[in-house]
C-alpha cells in the first residue's frame, strides 16, 4: 500500500530527448554567433559592477571641488556596458532561432 497517491502523472510520453553526441546548433555559424554573444556577455559582467562604482566616484569628486571628467567617464561607460548587453542578448537569440 502507497502511502501517497501521486497528483501529477510526470511521464514524458512523446517528448523526443537530446541524445549525448547529438548537436545543438545547426550550423558552425550559429555556433560561431552564440560564441560571439556570450563573449559579449563575458566582457560586460565586470563593466556592470565598475560603471556604477566610477559613477559613484565622479559624484563624490564634484562633491570635493573637482571636475567632472570622473562623471563623464561613469558615464558614458554605463551607456557603453547598456549597448554591449543589449548586442549580446540579441546575437545569442539570433544563434538560438535562426532569424
């Protein structure tokens, strides 16, 4: 006798599994632009910790008397880290759905 009746019949009937060996992408291009996209993504993570950090210290430095070189800076490297995220979200979907 079960002590608990299961809810939900979990069978995976009709659902085709990607055997070991079996390749992902379709092509060496998509590959190649999936590579390219995480890349991207690589070289944005540490942009997305220090942009905010510069800007931080460029309010601090206006704060002291100094100039705004720092602020500048900060910013325009938020909108640089803004467009490299967005570049490479769209080149690991464009891998992912063949567009």
């Amino acid at each position: 006798m079960y002590l608990y009746k299961p809810i939900l019949n979990l069978s995976m009937k009709g659902q085709t599994d990607i055997k070991r060996g079996e390749q992902v992408f379709d092509s060496a291009d998509t590959k190649k632009i999936f590579r390219k996209g995480i890349k991207f993504l690589a070289i944005a993570l540490p942009l997305l910790f220090a942009s905010p950090i510069v800007v931080t210290v460029g309010f601090k430095a206006i704060n002291k008397g100094g100039s705004y070189f720092i602020l500048i800076l900060g910013c325009l490297l938020t909108l640089f880290t803004i467009a490299l995220v967005t570049q490479a979200f769209r080149l690991i979907l464009k891998s992912l759905f063949n567009k």
